[in-house]
C-alpha cells in the first residue's frame, strides 16, 4: 500500500470512528442530562468505585492475552496487552457488529507484536467464548440469591434457562466447526464470499477483498492452532479465570452505582439483567448496544422486584459514566495507534 493511500485510510477511518462517536453522545444526551440531574442526590465517592472495577476488568484482559499467546510460544509484555485491551473496548462498543469489527482489529495489532492473523483470531474466539461461559457460575449464583428473597418467578427462570442454552449450544456449534479442517474450511468460505459479496456491492472495482486461496490457508492454520489447546486443556484454566474476573468486575461495577444511590439491592437480580443486556447487546445495529441495552436491563430489573424508578435512573447512569470511563481512553489510544506503528505496519 502506497503511502497517499494508507494516509487516505487513516483519515477515512478517524473520521468514522469521530463521527460513529459523536452519533453515540448525540443518542446518550438525553440521558447525559439525567445523569447531571442526580449527580447531586448519589454518593460520589462509591460511585467513583467504577473506575478500580475497570481497571480491574482490563488487567483481567491484558492477562487472558498473555495467558492465550503464552501457550502458542508467543510472549507478550503487560502493557502493551493492556493498552490494547482498552483499545479493543474502544472498537467493540464503536463500531457494532457481534464482535466481528474487534476480531479484526485485534489481528491487526496483533501483527505489531509478531502473532499471525490466526492465532489473534483463535484467541479472540476463545475469549468471546469463555466470556459466556464463565459467566454460568456468576448466573446460577444469581438465582440462587433471588431465590432467597423469593424472587424467582416463571419469567426469571425462563430468561435464565435461555441465556443458559444459548451459552452451551453456541459453544458446542463453535468446537463442532473448529474441530474439523473441512467443516471450518467450509464455514468460513462461504463467509468469506458473504463479506465480498457485500463489500463488491459497494465497491464494483473490488470482486475479490479478500483472498479466498490466503483465507483458506489462515483457516487451516486456525485449526492447527486449535489443536494446541486441545492436546493439554490444563492450558485454558487461566484464560477461564480471568475471563470470569472480567464479567464480575463490570458486575460489580453495575452494583456501585446501586450502593451509590444508597440501595444495595438483590445481587442476583443485578448479575441476571446484566446477562440478558450483554446478549442482546450483540445484535444491536447502534454504536455500545444503545437503547436495546438500557431498555432490556431494566425490563430485567423490575421484573425481579427493583421498581421502575430506581432501576432506571441508574442504569443510565451506570451507562454514561462507564461508557465515558472506557470510551474516552480508548479514542485517545486508538487514534494514537492508528497514526503510529499500526499506520505502518505492512
């Protein structure tokens, strides 16, 4: 790539990246403004318990990496897994697409520290997947609290056992597809020819992005890789761990806000709407899963007893801040990256 052009591409991407947040403060102002309102009636210094909880949940990502890469021969140093942890937030809330946007960009930077595009993209789907799994043991603690208050109803039930099943279907799909040369090779082919079928739609000149002879070669180094972490399991112990420390530090963040505003509600209740908000998150079309997130969140709250008008102004507010928290860090840290050793990365 020349250099006029991948000066083209930094400003093309800084803009949509600037403009992609600027859409995410114009949709939140409304609840920017609520937030202001009743700064005055919260506990600021537990509220400021959000920003230990996540610095908590980066160093909990910046150490699954290391673990993840560890295993592959591959060592990586703290801060860098960290600074990229933070940047990968960034990405993922930014720019909504199930993931798929932080796959890419993580195999991107990867290759700054010398990781082929699929052992990133391996460690990525480990990730994603521990994430859900680990977050079963949070969930069946969850019920298991509400069931102590005596709020477990047909509805909590029917969410938790569907947010289960998905969690272990999805999972088995994934190691089904993974486990087999043909069956990956297969797989993502066709969802390859999908991404430049949409992409040639929009660029006539382009029939072919992506390489479908180099594709399938990443693929298969996808699978060889994958047969690392199958031979000793002992491997992904770690990786497990942490991932289970990052979902309980953005609980407990959640939970901040509610001891911040002097009601220390039902933990469960907390841990289940967390659960449902994150699933649905996935599919939202808006940048950080906006007003699908909110709206589920506190569906779930009320209906495992935390009225309307407590569960509502503090999820927004728990949405602003955070998202401030994450956010503002990781555009510094992403624009940097972008004009920096990422920008000239061949």
């Amino acid at each position: 790539m020349s250099e006029q052009k991948k000066a083209k591409w930094r400003i093309y991407l800084t803009i949509f990246t600037f403009a992609a947040l600027i859409a995410l403060v114009y949709k939140l102002r409304a609840q920017i403004v609520d937030v202001l309102n009743n700064l005055r009636h919260i506990h600021s210094a537990i509220l400021l318990l959000i920003i230990p909880f996540e610095v908590i949940n980066y160093h909990a990502y910046a150490e699954l990496y290391k673990s993840l890469f560890a295993t592959f021969g591959r060592k990586v140093k703290y801060w860098p897994m960290y600074r990229l942890a933070v940047e990968l937030n960034f990405v993922n809330q930014i720019l909504p697409s199930g993931g798929v946007s932080g796959i890419s960009y993580f195999g991107l930077r990867a290759k700054t520290f010398d990781i082929s595009t699929p052992i990133a993209t391996l460690a990525q789907f480990i990730k994603m997947m521990f994430l859900y799994l680990s977050f079963l043991p949070l969930l069946i603690l969850g019920l298991f609290f509400l069931a102590i208050k005596g709020h477990v109803n047909n509805l909590v039930i029917m969410v938790a056992t569907l947010i289960i099943t998905l969690v272990i279907v999805g999972t088995l799909l994934v190691i089904y597809i993974i486990g087999s040369r043909s069956r990956i090779n297969t797989f993502l082919t066709l969802l390859t020819k999908i991404v430049n079928g949409v992409i040639h739609a929009v660029r006539p000149h382009h029939p072919e992005t992506i390489n479908i002879i180099r594709a399938q070669a990443a693929f298969d180094e996808l699978h060889d890789n994958y047969q690392i972490f199958k031979k000793d399991l002992t491997n992904l112990k770690k990786p497990f761990l942490y991932t289970m420390l990052a979902n309980a530090t953005e609980i407990g963040a959640l939970y901040s806000v509610y001891l911040a505003f002097g009601h220390p509600v039902n933990l469960g209740a907390v841990i289940l709407a967390y659960a449902v908000a994150n699933f649905a998150g996935l599919v939202s079309v808006l940048p950080a899963g906006i007003g699908i997130y909110e709206g589920l969140m506190t569906a779930v709250l009320v209906a495992t007893g935390i009225p309307a008008q407590l569960s509502i102004p503090v999820t927004l507010t728990y949405r602003v801040i955070a998202l401030f928290i994450q956010l503002t860090p990781g555009f510094i840290l992403y624009q940097k990256t972008l004009h920096g050793s990422l920008a000239t990365k061949k």
